[in-house]
C-alpha cells in the first residue's frame, strides 16, 4: 500500500507529454503516434467513452496511468464491458502500491457507469504484467485470441 501521497484523478489532454514520457521511461521506445491516436478519441470521439486515469505526486508530476475505454452502444447507453488498453508506472515508483491504487480507482469508476467485466490483452510470457493483473483479481478469459501471419 502507498501512504496515500499519490492522487489519482482522470486523465486530460494536457497529460500528453507526462504519459509518453511514462511509456518511453517501461519501454525504452518512444511512441508518440501511439498516444496520439488514443488521446484524439479521449477527447474527440463520441462513440467510445474514455475511462482514463493518471497518478500523482503533490506537486502533480504524473508518475502512473492507466487508458481503458467503454464502447457506447446505440441512443447512447453504456455497454457492460470496458477495455484496458494501456497502463504503465514510472520504473522510479513503482513497487509502492500506485499500479493498485490506479486498479482500484479504475474498476471502481467503471462500476459506477454499469460496467460489469473488463478486458485487457497481456503479451503471453510477459510474467511481470501477468503477475501484476492476477494480484488484481484479472482471471485469463474464455476467449482466445487468434492470429494470421501474412
Ligand atoms: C506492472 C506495473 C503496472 C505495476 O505497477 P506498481 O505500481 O509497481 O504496482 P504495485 O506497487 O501496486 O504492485 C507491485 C508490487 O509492489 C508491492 N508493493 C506495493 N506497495 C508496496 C510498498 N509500499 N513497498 C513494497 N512493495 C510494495 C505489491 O505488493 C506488489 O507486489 P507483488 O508483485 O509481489 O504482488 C508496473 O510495473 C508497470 O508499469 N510495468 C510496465 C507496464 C508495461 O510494460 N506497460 C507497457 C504499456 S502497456
């Protein structure tokens, strides 16, 4: 658990610079055009509502975030599922219970619009993230994914 000096609050526009920077920092790869594309529908699209939240500090350095989306159906009603798409801690805070408290905060905003399961995709040998979503009450799903190399 952190001692609760981290804040989590929703995600602006203005958190572009902060979550790229995150992102390069876990990945050791920029990928601007990326955030791009998910931050034109956080603050544009009108069929995807955005359940994205960030972390942080007192003075409001981001440190943590997390990008989920819910898919409005027809005459504007929520859908039951929500994705998780992206999330990442900055390797200089992690381990100090914020991917948790960002879980927490997620889930809990997601129930309170209806949403009943959330999806997210995890690379198959990735142990830490794995680790990570079954500490968090994720569960592997009945679906699998399936591709076509061509
Ligand atoms: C996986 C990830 C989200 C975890 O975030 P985090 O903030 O470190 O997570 P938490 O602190 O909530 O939990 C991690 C561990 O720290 C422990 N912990 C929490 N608070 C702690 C504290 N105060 N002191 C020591 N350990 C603590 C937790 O118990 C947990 O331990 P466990 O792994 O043995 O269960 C983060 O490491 C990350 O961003 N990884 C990279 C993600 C990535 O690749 N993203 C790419 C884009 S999708």
């Amino acid at each position: 658990m952190n001692d609760g000096s981290f804040k989590v609050r929703l995600m602006k526009a203005d958190d572009f610079d902060a979550v790229v920077a995150i992102d390069e920092k876990v990945l050791k790869a920029r990928r601007p055009e990326y955030y791009e594309m998910k931050f034109e529908r956080l603050v544009r699209s009108r069929d995807y509502v955005p359940a994205s939240l960030v972390a942080e500090k007192a003075d409001g350095t981001v440190v943590g975030f997390v990008m989920g989306e819910i898919y409005m159906g027809e005459y504007g009603i929520f859908q039951e599922q929500a994705t998780l798409d992206t999330l990442g801690i900055d390797p200089d805070y992690q381990h100090k219970g914020i991917g948790k408290q960002l879980m927490d905060e997620f889930v809990g905003h997601l129930k309170k619009l209806g949403v009943q399961k959330i999806y997210t995709l995890v690379t198959w040998n990735d142990s830490k993230m794995i680790h990570f979503f079954g500490s968090n009450q994720f569960t592997p799903s009945r679906t699998i994914n399936l591709e076509r190399v061509l």
